[in-house]
C-alpha cells in the first residue's frame, strides 16, 4: 500500500511499515552539506519526494569491509545487522518517520525522535532494531535519524574554524537540523510540534544530553530519554577543539595532505584509513564532541550546577552489563534527581535468551522499540510482555510527561527521599534499589563502540 501527504517541503510517497496499520517514510533528506561544512536545511523539493526506501547511511569503519570476516565486530553484527544490506555515502542526512496509517494533519499526535549510537563513529536509523517500531501503533510517531560519523563528523582543524568561525561537532549539528526538519514539517505527518521527546542510547544517548544542555535547541524538544550514557560526569567532558587539532593534522599527514583541499577531496576510504592509522588504541580517535561555543558552551557538571538544562522531564537509565555499569547507573540517576520535573530512572537487567551474555549494552533497544519479531532470539512470552510494559511506559511518557498507565506497575520519580528505580527484565517489573557491588558486571569493551 502506498501513501501521500502533503508537508511543507512538498509531496512524500511512503510505503506500509513492517508492523499493521503502521505508515513508514523512509529515506527523507532534511538536510544538505559538503565534507566538514554545517548543514544546510532542506525546505523544498520538485515532484513527489520517494520516501519508500532508507537513505544512505554515513561511511563509518565498517562500510569498507564485510563485518562477517571480522570476529571482534562478531557479536553486533550478528544481533543488529546480519543478512541486512546497506548503502554509504557522505550523503546520509536523511531521516525516517513512521505514523499511524489513518494519521492526518491536525491530529496533533506525540513525536519521538531517536538518535542512534555507535561511538559517534557507527550505525544508522535503520538497523533490524530500529526497522519500525511498534510506537506508532501505541499512539505515538517515531522518526530515526541518520547523521554524520567519525572523521566525517567530528574532525577538527584551525583551517575550518578560520572558515567558520566554529570547527567539530559536525554530526551534533546534523542533529540539531534533523529536529529543526522536524519541528517544522512533522504537523503534515499528524504530529505535534509542540509534544517532540528525544531519546538516545550510548553515543545517542550523550548527543540527546548534549541537546539538552544547548542554548541553540530552545523550544526543539519538550521531553528527553536516555539509555547507558545520560547524565554528567567530571570524567566526561567535551575538551576544547584546540585539544584535537595536532591528531587531526597528523591524519592529514598520514594521509599525504598537504592543504584543507587535498583532505576535502581526498576519496572517504582513504580518509577513514588514515583516522585509523592515527587514533589506533584510542577509542573515540578524535571523534567526540567538543567545546565549540556555540553548539556546546560548557561542561556538564558546571551547566548543570548553574540550571542551564532543559527544564522538562526526563526518564534514564543502564542495562546491568553495561560498559562500565556502575560509573552509568549512578549517573542517570543523579541526573534525574537533580531536575525540577518529575524525572524518572530504571535499571534494565533481562537476560536475553540465546546467549549467556546477560543485558549487554544496547540490549534493551529490542524492548523500547518492540521489534523482537526482527531478532534472531528465542524470544519468549516473558519478552514478548516486558517489551509491551516497556513501550507502554516510553509512549505514556511522550504523550503526557509521565511514563505511569493503567496495568502498568506504578513509577515513582526520583526525588528527594525517594532513590528507588524501576527494575525491568529479570523478575517481576517493580520499584527495587540496585546493589551495583553485589551485581556484579563485566567490561564489554569490545562491544562499546559499534563500528
């Protein structure tokens, strides 16, 4: 079945979605920009705008090899992306919006837009875990966002900053136009451009922190979630984009430029190579975000301690073998705490069947986007109801900023005197603390980044 509507920027042809009575608009282009340049909005186009098919993903490290001949990219790659079929390109800003199938203009129906992760250096909108998610179906309209990765967006050097006046922090910026694309066309799709709640997870879950700290994304977003990586923390802080300049000229070294020209020009595989080269043991490798002045203005801990996030509820939270657990757990729930607004944290703990890894960071994306029909897993009954509470919480908290309904196990906000989380997967869904000590966890570093 095919639909149409009419949005802003002119016609979109979608296509039915994977899961009944769901519409799906795939591949829509909100932005334009060259290598290393910020983002130019999309606001029109000639003819009907094909939305039936997902856009380009942004080169990262696996779009020049097969993941299936690399064992340490094993694991990921079998859960999220096996037997799928991706295109790359340094055109990849598109986004995907899945709606009910009856939806129309003035319906005025709850948005959530979901941030990937990946290290700032991998994944996509559109990975078997993110193909569809069942929201739609509960009332509330998903958008998935593809932005620029790695070298492509986050590098930094005086060269640009000299044209700019800024340098990193590209991909952030893609971001922010993803939810300005949004904010301005997504009433055509049956949205309501005041009700927009961001989430992320990992990498998606810092750029969604980042956001909620920026002065330039007032008015974007009214509520935000974040899974294995919200909240602040002295031990994460964006440095100064002078910090990265000498590794980002010794990636121009390595790769035989001599001028911002030649970097420009030089072919993405090349320039992924030399990144490579460069940053070898060092995680990030440059590409995180950085202190530009604008896009982010100060650290964390400090914006925090001054009131300069977003005023609006929150919900956060970590899965229990989550790369570094304790060091996370504590952070999503001290964020909550300190929020004005009802702030809501959890503590996710189910044992995916299948495996003996236990809830392994990302695990719990199979759940919030109730896509277990895509996974590989023996999912069982218990899956099948734990996913369908934890949907109903994450559209409850969309729609009305409090992630409480009926059937639902009653969630308490943290407050003070009140440090209870809501425990999801192993045994009954309730209120419990979380012992990290007694826990127990393992470091899967090896599975943190995602390229």
């Amino acid at each position: 079945m095919e639909y149409m509507i009419n949005t802003p920027c002119g016609p979109v042809q979608g296509s039915a979605g994977r899961v009944t009575g769901v519409a799906a608009y795939k591949g829509i282009r909100y932005a334009v920009a060259g290598r290393w340049e910020y983002p130019k909005p999309v606001t029109g186009w000639e003819g009907i705008y094909d939305a039936t098919a997902y856009g380009h993903c942004s080169y990262q490290p696996r779009a020049f090899y097969n993941e299936a001949d690399v064992p340490e990219k094993a694991f990921y790659y079998n859960e999220f992306r096996k037997g799928e079929r991706y295109s790359y390109s340094e055109d990849c800003l598109f986004l995907n919006v899945f709606t009910p199938d009856t939806a129309k203009e003035g319906d005025r129906l709850p948005v959530l837009v979901y941030i990937h992760g990946g290290g700032f250096t991998g994944g996509c909108g559109h990975e078997k875990h993110f193909d569809c998610p069942i929201w739609p179906a509960k009332g509330v309209i998903g958008v998935t966002v593809n932005y620029r990765l790695g070298p492509l967006g986050f590098a930094c050097l005086p060269e640009l900053k000299q044209e700019a006046g800024i340098t990193g922090n590209y991909g952030l910026y893609d971001q922010l136009a993803a939810l300005k694309w949004v904010k301005n066309n997504i009433s055509a799709f049956g949205g309501d451009p005041e009700n927009i709640t961001i989430m992320g997870q990992s990498a998606g879950a810092m750029s969604v922190q980042q956001h909620a700290l920026s002065p330039l994304t007032e008015g974007l977003f009214h509520k935000a979630v974040m899974s294995s990586g919200g909240g602040v923390t002295k031990m994460i802080s964006p440095a100064l984009p002078e910090k990265n300049y000498d590794f980002w000229h010794a990636v121009m070294e390595q790769a035989g430029c001599l001028t911002l020209n030649q970097f420009r020009e030089l072919p993405a595989q090349e320039l992924f190579a030399a990144w490579q080269a460069v940053k070898k043991n060092q995680m990030m490798g440059g590409c995180s975000p950085v202190l530009d002045g604008r896009f982010i203005v100060g650290s964390g801990t400090e914006l925090l301690a001054q009131g300069k996030q977003k005023k609006i509820p929150y919900l956060c939270g970590t899965t229990s073998h989550d790369v570094m657990p304790p060091m996370l757990f504590h952070m999503a729930k001290k964020w909550c705490a300190a929020q004005e607004k009802y702030s809501y944290a959890w503590f996710f703990d189910r044992k995916l069947p299948g495996d003996n890894c236990g809830a392994w960071h990302s695990s719990d994306l199979w759940y919030w986007f109730g896509t277990l029909e895509n996974c590989w897993r023996p999912m069982t009954e218990k899956d099948q109801i734990l996913s369908s509470q934890m949907t109903d919480y994450l559209t409850n908290f969309c729609k009305y900023g409090d992630p409480n309904g009926a059937g639902l196990t009653v969630w308490l906000p943290m407050t003070k005197g009140q440090g209870k989380v809501l425990r999801l997967g192993e045994g009954a869904t309730r209120m419990g603390a979380v012992n990290m000590a007694k826990l127990g966890y393992t470091m899967l570093t090896n599975k943190a980044v995602g390229e």
